[in-house]
C-alpha cells in the first residue's frame, strides 16, 4: 500500500549478478546508495522486505558497494530502531569493522552516531576492538587515524570513567605519537577531553594517575617532540588542566 509492488521488485531485482551485466556496472552500488531512503519509505515495520537485499549487498564483492552501505549504516539505524539494529546491523556492522579501510572509513566517520544507538551493554563489547582503529592497511592514511581521535572524543560521554581508563587511554597515548602533526594535535584536545571526563565523574585517582604517565612519557622524555607534545597538551588544556596540576601538587605535597 505504500509504493507499487513492481517498483520494489524492480528495486530488489538491482542485486541481480546479471543486471550489472546487462544495465549498469554499478548498478549494485546504487541499490545501496537508495537503500536508507527506500526504508525510511516502506517504515520499519516493512523491513523483512528488504533485510535480504541489505545482507545480500554487505557481502558484495566490489568495496564501493559495501563503503557505500558503510558510510550510511548509522541512518539505517535510526529508521530501524534499537531492536532491529541489534538484529540485523550489528553483524553487518562487525564485518565492516574488519573489512578494507576504504569500508572501515565509512564507519569510522560516523561511530559515534551509531554506538550511541545501542543498548550500554552491546556497547561496551566495542571498547577492546575501538583500538584495532589505530592500525590501518596503509600507514600512510593519517587521516583515518585523525578521524578515529575526533570519534573518540565524542565516544567519551558514552562509557564511565573506569572504562574510559582501561580502553580509550591507551589509544588516546599512542595517537599523541603519531608521525603526523595534524593527528598529534588533535590527539591533544583527547587527552584534555579525557582528564575532563575523569574530573566531572568526580574520578580524581584515574585523573591523578593519567597527569602521572602524561608527565612520565612526555614532561620528561628525551626528545624535544615529547616535551613539545606536553606543552601542547596544556596549551589545550588551559585552566581545566591547571586545575588538574594544582590537585597533583596538592596531593604530593599538600
């Protein structure tokens, strides 16, 4: 009752092998293209009707086609709602994760829209697997890892102090020492987010101990760029990291 059967079978039929063949090359990538806007039309109550076409287009063997459902599996998500997401997006979503960086990059831009989508519980299965990120087929690709630092300081509102601690530290470390300036910098504005986060949770021995390593691995490393990055880090800090210092001094010598 909503659109003609014929239209959405001639829709559906896009997957066809054969129709790339005959019609379109990329025939494929723009079923996946249209795919969110097709849902949103048919309602989520309709979605059996296209869960097939969806899988059947993720497990394409052109990249395109699956960076395409990757740049939009967010919206989906949203159409969808949080049950049909945990479903049916998840799986897809975790083999997005693990497939080429042009595929990653679509998710990777817009993580935190989705995290934020699911229940704490699935969410926190992502915090071992946010650092894999970091390691890209192309170390090259500097932007990707320039991304994952702005996702991540969005992500921080989504977990507690603890997790944040034992997960998103240690990446927020080692983006601080890329080779890239540009990944470093906005690496920084991490940290500060980071200890911001501690001391707004009232978490003041995980910020006390993360002012510690942040002091240790670069306030007295042995290249220049360490020292530099430290200075850097407050710089971007400003008062909320002066505040952090005062509390350290306080306790060492209060």
């Amino acid at each position: 009752d909503i659109i003609p059967q014929p239209l959405l079978d001639q829709y559906l039929s896009m997957t066809d092998p054969a129709r790339a063949q005959t019609v379109d090359t990329e025939i494929a990538k723009h079923c996946a293209y249209s795919l969110p806007g097709v849902a949103l039309t048919l309602g989520r109550q309709n979605w059996h009707c296209l869960k097939d076409t969806y899988e059947t287009l993720a497990s394409d063997v052109q990249w395109k086609v699956r960076r395409t459902l990757a740049f939009s599996i967010h919206e989906l998500a949203v159409i969808l709602g949080d049950q049909l997401t945990a479903a049916d997006l998840v799986p897809i979503f975790n083999g997005f994760l693990k497939d080429l960086d042009e595929v990653r990059i679509g998710v990777l831009k817009h993580l935190y829209d989705f995290l934020k989508l699911l229940h704490a519980d699935k969410r926190r299965e992502y915090l071992y697997q946010l650092q894999e990120f970091v390691v890209t087929d192309n170390s090259r690709n500097w932007r990707f890892r320039y991304e994952l630092a702005e996702q991540l300081i969005l992500i921080l509102e989504l977990y507690n102090p603890n997790d944040v601690y034992d997960y998103l530290r240690h990446i927020a470390l080692t983006l601080c020492s890329d080779k890239v300036s540009e990944v470093r910098w906005i690496s920084f504005k991490l940290v500060v987010a980071i200890l911001q986060k501690f001391y707004t949770n009232n978490a003041n021995a995980l910020g006390l101990n993360f002012i510690n390593e942040l002091v240790v691995r670069f306030r007295h490393c042995s290249k220049w760029v360490g020292r530099q990055a430290f200075a850097f880090i407050c710089q971007v800090g400003m008062f909320s990291l002066c505040f952090c210092v005062y509390i350290l001094i306080w306790s060492q010598f209060g």
